[in-house]
C-alpha cells in the first residue's frame, strides 16, 4: 500500500445547503463557467506532478460537495490530464459521488465514458420527510430509479444513507434497510448522523428544537445496521462501509491504510511524498473564489514528523476490521485494551473487538492520548 498512489478531486458546489454540513455554504446562484474554473484543477495536478515526480495513479475519486454537478467533458479531461502527467495504472479505480436527481443522472453515461468506472449514489434517507430534513432534493422514486441506472451503466456501484436520523426509531431504521438491501449491489455505505459544530442541525440541537436518538439507541441502530448487513453478504470492512468480498472502496481503503494522495480543489486535503523524501500534509483552503484565484498562495503545508504519522496511521487504520501492525502501538496501552475485550491482538495485527468498535473514538484516545 505505501507505494500506491490516489489523486482526490473535490468539487465544491451544492444544490442546496445540508443542515449537517459545515462545508456547504457555496450554493451557486449564477451559472460557472466550468470551462474557465477546471483550469485552476489542471493547474493543480501540475504543481503536485512537479512535488511527487513520476508515479502510477492507482484510484482517482471525485467528491464533494456535489461532483455530479460537474460537465462529464470536465470530468475526462482531469483524468486525461492524470493519465499524462502520472500514467493511470491499467486496472485503477475511479470513483464518482453523485446525488440521485434525475437531472444529474442524465450525466451518468457521460461520465462513465470520461473514464469513472464506480458511481456512489447518495440517497441518504428511504422516506420524503427525511429527504426534506436533510436538505436533499430528490425524492425516494427518483433516488431508486437512478440508482437503478447507476447499476446498468457502472459495473460497481454504492448506496449510501444516513441513520440515526432526527426522531428515527429502531423499527423505522430495520425496514428502511431492509429495502436498500433489496437494491444494494455489492457495497453500502452507512453513516450515523452525527452533529457537528457550525451547522444549522447544531443550533437547532443546542437550541432544543431537534432531537436525535440517545446513545443507547444509536448503538442499537449500529448493531442491527452490522446484523442484517452480515446476513445479506455485505459485512463491515470498516466502521461505516459494507461491501461483498472484492467489492471494497480501493480510494477508501489506501485512506485508512495510511496510502499517499493528493487532493485537488477547495478544501481538498493531501498526505503524500515529495521529492525529498518526506511526508507531508497539505490543506486547501475551502472559499473557492479564493482558491481559484490563487490556489498556490493559499495553500497550507506541514512536514509530518514520524509522530505525526504513527498518530494519524493508527488513528485512521483502526477503523479498519483487518486493523494494523502492532508496532503502531504502545504495548502497555495496547494490553490493557486487550484485556478488556476492547481490542484483540494476535498475529503481530491488532484490530478492534465487537465491543471495542461501539466506543472507538474512546479506544483510539486512550492510544494517542
């Protein structure tokens, strides 16, 4: 893994803003000229070419944002301009996030012949009310009708919701699954909503006008969610990702293995090697007037000391069921874990137990603290 290579493309525009977003405030009002903006990406993947010097590109990903808003003729000439300046490797993965609209479906064809061979469609919620609360603007028939385009276009495809949801009960979860299962083709991805700082559903939280599932709620959602994902061939590779075996997210999975990227685009972050030899994280400014304007200038830089990068492999590989190297950790702290039932340790690989995933940001903090 530490000799593959990603390039992450993250498009900044939405729809409508998300209420459990924090990075959604670029609601174009005016069309953009795409043609003039996908200069600044080209311009970009030059400046990483001249860090990195050659390599292979193992998997490329467009997010967002709302990457489906993107012209598929932008798309192909961003990996036209990965495969010159890098080379694409012969069997790379290049995924493509998009809402299930029927107007961004109508570039699915589009997209897939610049080259994106793995479509991951947000659907989000399988009910109208939830649709509306998370700021999406599909509906449940128009969400499953593009999903079903998805999977007769993209030989691999992902079906992404959201539970734990405001107001959501375990048998509302149960039979919501149970129906995306009956759709899902061979990954999922499900997300517990969770409330972050500088979003409206933050305000309305501390504000009491919104509720969502108490922990021990949540986690029963959690468990169910592992329960019927298992018995449908789609068990848990990581914490919130289900796929059938060889059906995994490649991009994803050189994420938490701690693998190089470089991202591209407002509020695109990277880890990757430059040419002297040492890691480096790089962060993008997220206004994308600013970044398009001068990208360069904006651009934060950090050399990653062999601390940082221990902190951030176990931080990111413990997520992971096949889990890391037990050289990441401290054995006195990785012990006692171990004798808890919270982590298991053998192999020279430690991975995470059943019950250790219910509270793994707390085993992870005990690690690092």
């Amino acid at each position: 893994m530490a000799d593959q290579f990603a390039i992450y493309v993250h498009w900044p525009y939405c729809l409508a803003k998300c209420p459990y977003c924090d990075f959604n405030s670029h609601v174009r009002k005016s069309p953009l000229d795409q043609t003039q903006f996908v200069k600044a990406y080209l311009a970009e993947l030059q400046w990483f070419y001249d860090q990195t010097g050659p390599r292979t590109v193992d998997t490329i990903f467009f997010g967002g944002g709302t990457p489906s808003l993107m012209q598929p003729q932008i798309v192909a000439d961003i990996i036209e301009t990965i495969d010159e300046l890098w080379g694409i490797a012969d069997a790379a993965e290049i995924s493509l996030e998009a809402n299930p609209t029927s107007i961004e479906a109508q570039n699915f064809k589009g997209y897939r012949l610049a080259g994106v061979n793995r479509l991951s469609v947000g659907i989000q919620a399988m009910n109208e009310k939830d649709l509306k609360r998370l700021g999406r603007k599909h509906t449940v028939d128009e969400a499953l009708a593009a999903y079903k385009l998805a999977t007769k276009i993209f030989n691999r495809t992902s079906f992404d919701l959201i539970y734990a949801r405001p107001q959501q009960t375990l048998d509302q979860w149960r039979d919501e699954l149970s129906k995306a299962l009956q759709y899902a083709q061979g990954h999922m991805s499900l997300y517990q909503l969770t409330i972050e700082p500088q979003t409206a559903f933050f305000d309305l939280h501390q504000s009491g006008r919104l509720t969502i599932p108490q922990d021990d709620l949540a986690l029963a959602m959690y468990e169910l969610t592992a329960e019927m994902t298992d018995k449908a061939g789609l068990p848990a590779y990581e914490i919130s990702n289900h796929a059938s075996p060889g059906n995994e997210c490649r991009h994803n999975l050189l994420y938490w293995r701690y693998g190089e990227y470089a991202g591209i685009g407002p509020g695109a972050h990277s880890r990757v090697v430059f040419g002297d030899g040492k890691k480096r994280a790089i962060a993008n400014i997220r206004n994308p007037d600013k970044w398009y304007t001068d990208a360069e200038s904006t651009r934060k830089i950090e050399i990653l000391s062999d601390a940082d990068q221990a902190s951030e492999l176990v931080l990111m590989g413990l997520r992971l069921k096949e889990g890391i190297a037990d050289k990441w950790l401290p054995a006195d702290r990785m012990e006692q874990l171990v004798s808890q039932d919270l982590l298991r340790h053998e192999h020279r690989t430690v991975k995470v137990s059943g019950n250790g995933r219910k509270v793994l940001n707390a085993v992870i903090d005990y690690l690092l603290r």
